[in-house]
C-alpha cells in the first residue's frame, strides 16, 4: 500500500449497505491522503459489524450528528439513490465537502439546485463516476486532449451480463445485512427502463461527455425483449463528434463494455471489464504520426481508492476537479431524461429542451 501523508482529509461515510462495504470503507483506508474518520447509519447491529471491521474513529446513529462534528470535512453518500440529494444538500449546508454515489439525482430540477447549493457553499461536490479513474481511461483522455486533435466519431458500448453475480458473487465478500437498515419507499426496480438507465445508463453517458465533451442531441431507440432491454443511441456533441452508445441489460454473453474513438491524429480502441474485478482497462492508443500503437500498463485498477484520493487532493491542495462535478451530473441527467423522451416520442430531442424527472 502507498504510504499515508502527514495531511489528510478526515471522511465520513453514510451508509454502511453493500456499495460502502465493496468500495468506500476500503477505498478510505488504503487512500494516501485521506482517512476513514467515521461512519453512520441508523442500523445499530449493521454500524457496529462495520466499526468492529474498518476501525472509524467515531460513528453515529444519526446524520445530524456526524454533520455537526467539526473534526468531518466531508461525507461519502453511499445510500439509495432516492436519498442522495437531501443528503447532499444537508451536507452542504453543514460545510462539508460532498462525494456522492452515482446517480446524483432522478430530476434535472433537484440536481441543478444541487449545484446551486454546491456554489453558495464554496464546497467540492463530487459524482461517484469512478470510471474516469481508471488508468487505462485516463490515458485515452490525455490522449484525446493533448495528441488527438479533432475527434470525429465516438462508439461506446455498457453491456451488462446475465452471468456478472455468478461471477462477481465470488470474488466480492458477503455483504452484511441489517433488518433495521432504511428503505426509500416503493421499490427502485419496479420500474426497470428507469431502474437500468439510472445505474449503468449514466456511466456511460458520463464516460461519453468526459472523452468528447457536451452532448446537444439524442435519437434513442429501446428494444425489449426476452427480459433484456437495449437502447441504441445516436447523439450528437457540441465540437461536431457523432456518437453511438450502446445500453444493453443484460447480454448473453460476459460483460462486455468498451469504446472505439476516432480522431484526426489516431484512434482510441478500449476493452474495460466488471468494475468489481479492480482491472484497468485494456486501452490500444494508436498514433498517426507514427504509426505505431501504444498500451498503458494500469497496474493500479483499484479506481475506487483512486477516486478518493482524487476528491482529498482537490480539497486539500485546490487541485483542478478529476471528477465529475455538479455540472456533470446536471448534464448527464438531462441526457438520461432526453433520450426516455426520444424512446417514448420517436424523434431527436435536444437536451436544452428538457426538463423534469427520468
């Protein structure tokens, strides 16, 4: 493990479910500049398991608390998704520092007072996209930044698996579970267009906007059949870079996720695996002006700890933001609502045109 610096940022994890449990104790822990300092959750058995294993400096049954103790300087949410803007907004309030679970929010409404609220406060806040900490995607990002040049055409692809528990189920411990732990009301998945779009919808949405900038329009398809949904998307960005994404849930087949770019300079071909197997993606960089191919190593795929890391380093030095912010999480959602209204309507919709909830 890198050792931990002199200075760092003392987090406060809400939430102690199974997205905390696989990645933001964890991360917390083995991050250089930042500390697991307390975690909170109103399931006593479920908190106490979880302050036995990662050893927190203090926990709490209540949000309330935690906020208030001026020795948090920021909070990780890791609830359901319903929760996650009343806790942020709260957070924000108290003057911490935010990183909150993907998805930030379900309205371009209540995310974009989110962001209202991140800019009075002064405050970092942070969108749990930990793709964009990826090595072998941070690569491909220097890439198209500083080599590249213009970017014609972006095909991406976020295909979930019918196998992915099968085969995650055995190298992810057994989550612990508490009777007591706090529900949104109804059910998240009753509604799985929704439900499929929210979770892996918006990863891809956000590794698309991060690679080729602003998306302005979408022409979505949606095919249901035999249990699995896909959507094909065409979008259009704002430097003039044609888009194809590809949203299927679930493929029969292993996970397969992944991106060609094309660019003026040289192209971009990328294989990224099931996040929880901490493997870099395979990138392929391939460079014009010499013909040759390039493949970054990313020996360290651990881009949940590596998210972290990134969120201490902009609060404690004032470093530029790797992560996604507000803005981002406005954007992807007003896509994420476009393209069910492309679906429902058949036509191109315009992102600047919408409004409302997914």
């Amino acid at each position: 493990m890198t050792p931990k610096e002199d200075r760092r940022l003392r987090i406060g994890v809400l939430g102690c479910g199974p997205i905390a449990q696989f990645a933001h104790f964890e991360s917390c822990t083995k991050a250089s500049n930042a500390d697991l300092y307390a975690i909170c959750d109103v399931a006593e058995d479920l908190r106490t398991r979880m302050a036995a294993t990662h050893a927190p400096e203090k926990t709490f049954a209540e949000y309330d608390a935690m906020l208030a103790d001026p020795d948090v300087e920021a909070v990780i949410i890791a609830t359901s998704d319903a929760f996650h803007v009343p806790a942020s907004l709260r957070a924000l309030e108290a003057g911490k520092h935010v990183l909150c679970e993907k998805p930030i929010g379900v309205s371009v409404e209540e995310v974009e007072q989110l962001r209202d609220a991140a800019a009075r406060a002064g405050r970092i806040l942070q969108i749990g996209h930990m793709k964009r900490f990826d090595p072998g995607l941070q690569a491909a990002k220097t890439f198209v930044d500083t080599e590249m040049g213009e970017v014609l055409a972006l095909k991406a692809w976020y295909c979930d698996s019918t196998h992915r528990y099968t085969m995650t189920d055995a190298v992810q411990p057994l989550p612990v579970t508490s009777k007591l732990a706090r529900k949104p009301g109804g059910n998240p998945k009753a509604d799985l267009r929704r439900y499929y779009m929210l979770a892996h919808g918006s990863h891809l949405l956000d590794l698309a906007r991060w690679l080729c900038g602003p998306i302005t329009e979408v022409r979505a398809r949606l095919s249901e059949r035999f249990g699995a949904y896909c959507w094909f998307v065409d979008t259009t960005f704002a430097n003039g870079t044609l888009g194809h994404l590809d949203l299927t849930v679930a493929v029969r087949m292993d996970w397969h996720e992944g991106l060609q770019l094309y660019g003026q300079n040289g192209s971009v071909v990328a294989r990224t695996f099931n996040p929880w197997y901490f493997r870099s993606s395979e990138v392929d960089i391939f460079h014009e002006k010499d013909a040759t191919v390039r493949k970054p190593l990313g020996a360290d795929g651990h881009f949940y700890r590596r998210q972290v890391e990134g969120f201490a380093e902009t609060i404690l030095t004032g470093k530029t933001q790797l992560g996604a912010d507000a803005e981002d999480g406005v954007a992807n959602i007003r896509a994420m609502v476009a393209i069910a209204r492309s679906v429902t309507e058949g036509r191109a919709v315009r992102l600047d045109e919408v409004a409302g909830a997914l």
